[in-house]
C-alpha cells in the first residue's frame, strides 16, 4: 500500500499533518514522537504507537503518526501475498545450506498429535 492509499484508507488529510525531514534510517525525531509523551495518531487522537515519514503530493515529507489500532489496520489492509509452498521453502532452505557446507536434515510431522508424543 502505497502512501497514498494508506491516507485514503485512514480517512487522513494531507495537509493536516506535521511536516517532516527527508527520511532516512531510524531518525532521531522519531522516538521523541513515539516516546514517554506521545504524540497523537493522525486518525483519531489517540496515543501514538507507530510513526512513519510519508510523501504528501503537493506538500513534501509528512509525519505520519499511528495508534496501535490504526497502525495494525493498515497491516491488515494490505494486498496478502499467496502461500509459499512448503516444499519451495524447503528448498531454498536445502540449496543456502549447501552453499554453506552444511547438511540439513528436516524433520516434520503433519500429525501435532502425533509430533506431541515423539
């Protein structure tokens, strides 16, 4: 979900939220935000928990701060990726160990039952 979507989907205007600096890895702002005092989410004024540094058209770079239940929202919201098969993950599993010397042995049960009694 793009920034975009993420402002549709909360219902946020753009252009009520605070301006922030370019993003960049872990900015120091960002636990100011978060911290002891929070600031509040975007969306509905509650406690921040989460806080990211969008693009706005048209304004720049926008904190973007979130409560626990907006934030998870949004995860839920996203596109899901189809399942990766299990032995498709196994493989690529096998072919890391070997590029690794290591041998790889796995052991699996479809029966938890049965796997609780081994």
């Amino acid at each position: 979900m793009d920034d975009e979507a993420i402002l549709r989907f909360l219902a946020v205007d753009p252009a009520t939220l605070k301006p922030a600096p370019p993003p960049r890895p872990r900015p120091p702002e960002l636990w100011d935000r978060i911290g002891l005092n929070p600031v509040q989410c975007s969306a509905c004024d509650n406690p921040a928990w989460t806080t990211r540094i969008i693009t706005a058209p048209g304004l720049g770079f926008r904190w973007l701060d979130q409560c626990r239940d907006h934030a998870m929202a949004v995860i839920a919201a996203r596109p899901k990726r189809p399942p990766v098969p299990l032995a498709d993950t196994l493989a690529v599993l096998q072919r890391a160990a070997e590029e690794a010397g290591l041998r790889m042995r796995v052991i699996a049960s479809s029966d938890m039952a049965g796997w609780l009694r081994e």
